[in-house]
C-alpha cells in the first residue's frame, strides 16, 4: 500500500467522521488540537477490565458515525481500534505509539501501583520527545490528571494482558512511529505495520505522543488513510 502524494495536496471530504481513541489514562485533553484538525469526535477508553470490553463499550458510538469513518487510536486507543475493525466497518485506521500488542513490565505496572506524589508529573515528561517543553508538559500532566492513577493503573493492566489475532481483512492502515518514542520501539511499530498489512510512517520531532506533538502533520496522515481506503474501496467487513 503506498501514496506518492503528499499529505499537504489532499482534498479533505467534509463528510468524513474521524473518531479518536486516547491511550491508557488519558481524558483526551493532550488531544484537543488534532480534534479540532480533523472536527473528529473524542472518545476517551472506557475505565473497563480489558481492551475487548473497551471496544464493545464504545462500538455503538463508532456504529453512530457515518461513513466513511477513520479511526485513529495511540498506545491502548489503537488496540482498541483494532478491536474495533474487528466488530464494525472500519474505512481506515491510524495507529499511533504502538506494536501488535504492547509490553508493559512488571516495573512500570508495581511503579504505578505504588502511587508516588510525582507520578502524573513523569508520565507527563516521560513521554516526550523534549521532556523539557513547559507547555507539552502541561498538558499531558492535565490529561492524566483528569484520569487519575486509578484508570492509569487499570488501563496498563488491561493492556499488559492483551494479545491482538490478526484481522482477516484489516482497512488501510497507517501506523505512526514518533522517531524518539522510548516506550514502543521501532521494531514493534513495524511488526504492527505487517500485522495491519498497512504502511509505517516516521513522525520527526515526536516521541510517544505525535497527536500532541505534531498535530497537524498527524492529521494530515489521517485525511492519507483516508484517501488509501477510498482508492481501495475498503468498506470492510468485520472478521
């Protein structure tokens, strides 16, 4: 699957519906400008015991949409979506910050189980490709702290025992690799690529969080996977 125009020459429809899946422990707030890109509607990760109880939770939303309709999901909120296009004609899917299936240690999930004072404030940093931008940081910090630690925690449990089945007929899609990401590597971007049958796309200047870090770059790979489904007719349907 391949485009060889740029993001920047694409005709945007106007009847397009993009819904948009945070990740573990996020309200949406650090996606606020993409929404407003793509007049996309949020839908934060239920506080729920497992990825396929998430999905099912936010499918009659999805169902609402009309079509064409783009899913654009990071870290947790792309395995949902995966979910997703498993259950309901999906047109295409941007993935973001994620393999096919994401680790997460032992490490991470006793840190925050324990609940230090700090712990929001280095989630915040953490996931940056600058940890040091004061604004960014900011807003992640808000993002999580309209959560809580409790649905951070939850989300991370739910993720760490998660394990995608490929899809029979996946939607075009492309998977969005920030180039300084430290918590999913390049390799497992790839492998999602591959599971997905779709396209990985380098995101310069970004870390974990590209939907808040190149914003309008992210959404003009959406409007992308949106033409790629188009050309293909891709109106799936689920597995």
């Amino acid at each position: 699957m391949e485009s060889h125009e740029h993001p920047d020459s694409l005709e945007v429809d106007p009847g397009v519906s993009y819904a948009v899946l945070p990740g573990a422990g996020s309200a949406g707030e650090a996606w606020e400008e993409l929404v407003n890109e793509l007049d996309a509607r949020l839908l934060p990760v239920g506080d729920l015991p497992s990825v396929l109880s998430m999905a099912e939770a936010l499918l009659p939303a999805i169902d609402s949409m009309s079509r064409p309709r783009v899913i654009v999901g990071a870290s947790l909120g792309a395995m949902v979506a995966i979910e997703l296009a498993r259950r309901t004609p999906v047109d295409a899917l941007v993935l973001a910050a994620a393999g096919f299936g994401i680790t997460v240690g032992d490490r991470l999930l006793d840190w925050v189980s324990s609940n230090p004072p700090d712990l929001l404030e280095k989630m915040a940093h953490a996931g940056l490709a600058d940890p040091g931008d004061p604004r960014l940081v900011e807003i992640r910090h808000r993002d999580f702290l309209a959560r809580g630690q409790p649905t951070l925690l939850n989300h991370l449990r739910a993720l760490a025992v998660y394990r995608p089945q490929p899809l029979r007929e996946p939607p075009p899609t492309l998977v969005l690799w920030g180039e300084h990401d430290r918590s999913v590597p390049l390799d497992d971007h790839a492998k999602l690529a591959v599971a997905m049958r779709g396209v990985l796309v380098p995101i310069a200047g970004a870390g974990h969080a590209p939907f808040l870090e190149r914003a309008p770059e992210v959404a003009r790979w959406a409007h992308v996977a949106l033409r790629l489904g188009a050309a293909k007719g891709c109106a799936r349907r689920p597995s």
